[in-house]
C-alpha cells in the first residue's frame, strides 16, 4: 500500500513538472513569436521605406523626362519663331536692335540668337535717361527669367539689385544664381554646381550666355553696363567659370554683328 501511495505521489510531481515545463515552453514560445513578429513588422516597414524611395525616384526620373521633351519642343518651336521673325524683320526693313535678345553659347563659344523679346519702353528708348530705375528692372528681370526658362532648366536666377554705374551711364546689376528647392535629396539632379560650372567648354557656354543676356552688347542704350554674379550670395570660385568671379563689363563684350549666329542650325 504505502509503495502504491508513493508511486502515486510520483506519478502527481511528475504531471506537475510536466504542466509546469509545458507552461514555461509555451510562454517561451509566445515571446519568441512577438519577437518575430516585432522583426518582421520593422523589416516590412523598411521595405515600404525602399519602396517608397524607389517610387519616388521614378516618379522624379519621368518628371525630369517630361521636362527634357517639353524643352526639346519649346525649342523647336522657338526656333520656328525666330525663323520668322527674321525674315519679317529683314522683309520689313525693321531694326532688330530695338529688341530684346536671348543668347545662347554652343560648346565652341559661339554666340547664337535663339529669341527676340519686344518691349515697348525700351524700342521706344533714345537713351538711358528715358528708361526708369523700375523699368529697367522689369526688363531685366523678364530676360533672366527667361532665360532660367529656356536655356537653364529653370534654375534659379535672381535679380538682388540695381546700382549706379560709377564707371558708365548706367547700372550695375546684381544677379544670385540658387539651385532648385530639396536638390541635396535628389542623386539625379544637375544644377549649377554638378552641370553649368563643369568642363571647360561647358562652363565657359555657362558664363558667356549670362553675361551676354544680362549686359545685351549688340543694343544701343541698353541701361546694364556691368554685372556682378553670385552663388548662394557668395563670391563665385570655379575653375570653369572664372569671368564670373569679377564684375563683367559691357565695354568688354561689345558683339560683331559677323560673329552671330541665328540659332536655325
């Protein structure tokens, strides 16, 4: 009897041990799975995290994409205009130093007229005197923009302000040239710094096409005798564009009428 009893009393610790090991495995278990769980929650976040960065990225790509062919139409269809402007001007017998021009540089530095930009204060104009400050600096202010617009991929180009000229009948003009907004998150985008400032050729295009439409050499009594350029409000130093470190001046870059070209090519 009393080895029954005993065997009994065995039998019970064992079934204990037994609930007891079965309940430490399965709490065990439990967190094993939270831990799990937890892991692949934070690896599907960082996968919607790529995902999220690839969309945006190709979505960046096709915008950039959308913009290459819309300039490469805007151009064409520029180019038709000039096309037309020109004969109708030589047809006419119309001056076209009474208009505004739009310069662009090819990798050889040769000067092209790509646009013909009419204003009515300035073909009306004789001499500096008949233009006022603020004129002027909707004049000038309409060919930097349009320029960012049809030649710089809309960068950034602001007019700061308009001196006196001590050294001509004119002003000075004080120009900022900025990169586009978030462009540090962005591994495709070409501005200033990565595009227009780089090679030889192509900083010198950079240089020569702001410093001709800002100072127009070819027209009598434009009022912006001298530039001054800046990068983020600072002192430009890069190799390729070295003519943007100094004030350029009108007198310096005085055109041959020979030398232009009309862009139609």
């Amino acid at each position: 009897m009393k080895k029954e009893y005993i065997a009994i009393i065995g039998l019970i610790i064992i079934i204990i041990v037994t609930i007891w090991y079965g309940s430490l495995s399965s709490s065990r278990l439990t967190n094993e799975n939270q831990q799990l769980l937890s892991q692949l929650t934070s690896l599907k976040t960082q996968l919607d995290d790529i995902q999220s960065v690839q969309q945006s990225d190709n979505q960046q790509l096709r915008l950039y994409e959308a913009i290459v062919e819309a300039q490469s139409e805007k151009v064409a269809h520029y180019q038709a205009i000039l096309s037309d402007q020109m004969a109708i001007m030589t047809a006419e017998g119309i001056d076209q130093g009474k208009y505004i021009h739009l310069y662009t540089f090819d990798d050889m530095w040769n000067p092209e007229i790509v646009y013909f930009m009419n204003n009515e204060t300035f073909s009306e104009a004789s001499n500096v005197s008949d233009i006022s400050k603020e004129e002027i600096e909707n004049m000038l202010n309409d060919v930097i923009q349009r320029m960012s617009v049809e030649i710089f991929d809309y960068l950034p180009i602001q007019l700061e302000k308009l001196e006196s000229d001590s050294e001509a009948d004119g002003y000075c003009a004080y120009i900022d040239l900025e990169e586009l907004p978030n462009s540090d998150d962005d591994d495709q985008y070409r501005g200033w710094i990565n595009r227009y400032f780089q090679g030889s050729s192509g900083g010198g295009s950079t240089e020569r096409t702001l410093i001709y439409n800002v100072l127009q050499p070819e027209l009598n009594w434009w009022p912006i005798t001298s530039v001054v350029f800046t990068y983020n409000h600072e002192t430009i130093y890069y190799d390729h564009v070295p003519w943007l470190t100094e004030i350029n001046r009108r007198t310096d870059f005085l055109i041959d009428e020979s030398d232009l070209e009309s862009g139609l090519d």
